[in-house]
C-alpha cells in the first residue's frame, strides 16, 4: 500500500442509515478494503443478520460458524470469531450469521444490553487502526450497540429523491447515545453513493446534503458502478475485483480523505472523485 498517516487511537467508525440499499455494507467492504490497501490494520463488524459485509469480503458465515451472535448473545471473545480476509493484507472480519436475527429480541434480557459490543472490542487485544461496523436497516439494539461502540458514525446517502427523509430519527438517535451512554460519539463522516453527476437530481440531491451537513461530507462521492455491484457475487471487493475501475480508486480516495480528517491534515482535493 501506499501509506497514509495511521491513527494514534483504533478509530471505530459505525456505518449506519436505516435506509436499506444506500451502500452501508457496499461502503463498509471497500472502505474497509481500501484504508487496508493503504497500510492500516482494519476489522469489519458484520451486525446485519443479512451477513451480506461477510459474503462481500469471501468470508464463510455458515449458521454453524463462530460469529458475532456468539459475541453478543453467549460473550464470547471476539478474538475467537475474527477470520483474516483473504487476499486482502490486514483486513479481518467478525462474520454474521443468520442466528444474529434473533439476536435483536434475546438481547432485550440480557444485562448491559446496549453494550456488548463494546465490552467485547476493549477487551479485544489484536492491534488495529480502524473497526468499521456494517450495522442492519434497522434502529434497534444491533445498530444501539454499535452507536454505544463506536466514537464516529458514517453515514452513507444515495444522490435520489427523498434522500434526507428518516435521518432525523437516526441523528436524534446518535445525540440519544452520546447523551445517555457514549459522550464520544459523534456524526463525523457524510459519503455520497451511487452518485452519477450527469443527472440534475443528484447534483441538487448532493448540494442539499452538503448545506444539510457542511464539512462532513467527504469530497470525494462514490459514483454509480456496474463494477463494485459485481464484486461480492464474487467474494471480492472492488479493490480486488478490479483495482483500476472507478469505484475502486473511488473508494480508496474516500479512504484517503478519511484517513487524513482523523489526523487533522487538510485534504487536497484535485484528486477526489466526484462523480461519473
Ligand atoms: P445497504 O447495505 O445500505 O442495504 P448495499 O451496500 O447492500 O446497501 O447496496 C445496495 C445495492 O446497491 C447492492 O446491490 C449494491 O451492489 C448496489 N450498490 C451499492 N453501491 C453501488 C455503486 N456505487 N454502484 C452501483 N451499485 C451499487
Ligand atoms: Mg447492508
């Protein structure tokens, strides 16, 4: 990789938009794919039942597979279910099971609910500079523990009508953790997906979001590509897939700019994507 400035602290950054189909898991693999690609240690946290982040990354998340269910539900350590990522050097993965369906009604019993995941991160000891958690279409527990678990949500919005519709309940569900049980947490990253620059809508759409939100809101925004939907029917991310298309050096710019954010470096944008 061509190396970028690590984080001094592991950044645990939650991807979450209750929307389904706006590129959360598409986003979480080849973001995470990419900060590898450039040197970082990176853990996905597969917490969609879906299991589609583990599929995406060719990791096996058969029902009888250790996964993040065990994690939550029986505690298991996380170091027991992690898989490195084939072909991908540094990147791991915390596979879902289906098992983790259930997960959202068996968790209401249990003590410390809201916090599983994130007992279950500190004590895990493997170095790492970045934990990105794929979280389900859902504001339930899954999401709630990855809120309580992380310091920063990255919200992914596809450039179509009705885009901010519902972020309201998601916001005031970030201030809801930060304020009760999780004074770190914090919206810090806006990524537009599937963006096609030709269309007015998504140009207004994009413009919108970038008034609606401000500095969040990375540069560089994903265009749409037949290329990264391809990739996980695969067992690949993008970055692998095809490593010279757009929606590859689209992510690992994003992952650039992301990188250089989290150490206070202003980011060059001559170079950032926007768009097909
Ligand atoms: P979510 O996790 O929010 O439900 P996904 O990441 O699964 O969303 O994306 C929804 C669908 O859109 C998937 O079929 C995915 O392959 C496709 N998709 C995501 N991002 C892009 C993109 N930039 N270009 C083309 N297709 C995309
Ligand atoms: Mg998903």
């Amino acid at each position: 990789g061509e190396g970028l400035p690590r984080p001094e602290q592991t950044r645990i950054i939650v991807v979450a938009n209750q929307k389904g189909g706006v590129g959360k898991t598409t986003t979480t693999v080849n973001l995470a794919a990419s900060l590898a690609v450039h040197g970082a240690r990176v853990l996905v946290v597969d917490l969609d039942p879906q299991g589609n982040a583990s599929t995406a990354l060719g990791i096996d998340h058969h029902a009888e597979v250790p996964s993040i269910y065990d994690v939550l539900v029986e505690s298991k350590p996380l170091s027991e279910v992690v898989q490195p990522v084939p072909d991908v050097e540094g990147l791991f993965c915390a596979p879902a099971t289906i098992d983790l369906a259930g997960a959202e009604i068996e968790l209401v019993s249990l003590v410390a609910r809201e916090s599983r995941l994130q007992r279950a991160i500190q004590a895990y000891e493997q170095p790492l500079d970045y934990i990105l958690i794929d979280c389900p279409p859902s504001l339930g527990l899954l999401t709630v523990n990855a809120l309580v678990a992380g310091q920063e949500v990255l919200i992914p919005i596809q450039c179509e009508y009705y885009a901010l519709e519902g972020l309201g309940q998601l916001l005031r569900n970030v201030d809801l953790v930060r304020g009760h049980l999780n004074p770190a947490l914090h919206v810090s990253t806006i990524l537009l997906t599937m963006y096609d620059g030709r269309t007015r809508l998504a140009s207004q759409v994009a413009e919108e979001v970038r008034t609606h939100f401000g500095d969040e809101v990375l540069r560089t925004s994903i265009p749409r590509s037949v290329r990264i939907s391809e990739a996980p029917s695969y067992g690949q991310t993008v970055l692998t897939y095809d490593p010279g298309s757009s929606g590859a050096l689209s992510y690992l710019e994003a992952a650039r700019e992301i990188a250089l954010k989290g150490v206070g470096v202003s980011y060059d944008a001559t170079h950032a994507h926007i768009g097909a």
